[in-house]
C-alpha cells in the first residue's frame, strides 16, 4: 500500500491565524528582549516592520486587524505605550495601512508608495503627538523619539518592499518566458 503526501498551500483562515498569534508573541516579548539586551527595541518600531510584513505577504484585512489591536494588546499585557501615546499609534498605523492601499491605486510603485504612507502617516503621528501635549494629555518626555532610529526603519522597510517588489516582478518575467 502506497501513501502519498500532498503539500498545498497553507489555507488563508489558518495562515491568518499563525499571522496573529505570531505578532503578538513578538509584541508581547519586545518589552522582555529590550530589557535582557538592554536594547530599546520599541525605537525600532516593531509594530510598523509586522505591519509592512503584514501587508506585503498577506491580505489587507490581515493588516487593519494588526494595525488596530497591536497598540492595545502591547498597552494591555505591558502597559507600554502608555494610553493616549497607544491611541496616536493605533491612528497612525492604521492610517499608513489605508493610505498604502489608497495610494497603490494609482501608482505601480509599490516602494514609493511605502515610503509615501509611512512618512504621512508619521506627520499624522507627530502633529497627534503635538496637540496630545497642547491638551497636557502628554508630555515632551513621554513622546521622546529619536529621529536616527525611526529613519532607518522607514529606509530598511522602503527597500525590502523594493527588493519584493523586484523579486515578484522577476517570477512574472520568468513565467513569462516559460510560457
């Protein structure tokens, strides 16, 4: 008697799922890693790298949820970032999610558009973060960002979209040509 193994592509609820569990495991452990290599790992924006990841290899529903919940999980299970810091966060990924959709319309540049909605969706960010502390809802020192970290992020994240982008259009080629 013969059996035969069959692999098929991971069903999309359960690739969703694993997608889920993942990110907030990483976003549960980012406060425990910054502390064992004395690294703050947050000024990496780890959010925004599963975000990105998020909405290249998986659908846009995938990203909303993530861009809506990882702030408030992060703020439930480790209270970080504190509650209003958590709001603007969860309007500012939640809008680079909507504006990467929005703006992929109309231009094919998947890289361009990245950098686009990251930086918008970070002015949103700051311009939030500004009337939060007009409103004393927050302070300069809560808000502190340094810019070094955060630029190298939007540039790491800009050019693996590109590399992506390159890599997906160099399988069309080739599929092309096999034809």
């Amino acid at each position: 008697m013969d059996v035969t193994l069959t692999l098929t592509k991971p069903n999309s609820k359960i690739k969703s799922i694993i997608l889920y569990l993942g990110a907030l495991a990483f976003i549960y452990a980012v406060p425990s890693l910054s502390h064992l290599l004395n690294l703050p790992l947050y000024l990496f924006e780890p959010m925004r790298i599963l975000l990105i990841l998020t909405i290249l290899h998986t659908r846009k529903s995938n990203a909303f949820v993530l861009a809506l919940t990882l702030p408030i999980f992060s703020f439930a299970v480790s209270g970080h970032p504190i509650f209003y810091k958590m709001l603007i966060m969860t309007v500012e990924l939640t809008l680079n999610v909507w504006l990467f959709y929005r703006f992929s319309r109309d231009v094919r540049i998947n890289s361009l558009v990245m950098l686009l909605s990251i930086v918008l969706s970070k002015v949103v960010f700051y311009i939030l973060q500004y009337l939060f502390i007009t409103a004393s809802l927050l302070t300069w020192e809560q808000v502190e960002h340094p810019i070094i970290p955060q630029l190298v992020v939007v540039f790491a994240l800009t050019g693996y979209v590109f590399l992506v982008e390159k890599l997906k259009n160099a399988q069309k080629s080739e599929a092309g040509k096999n034809q």
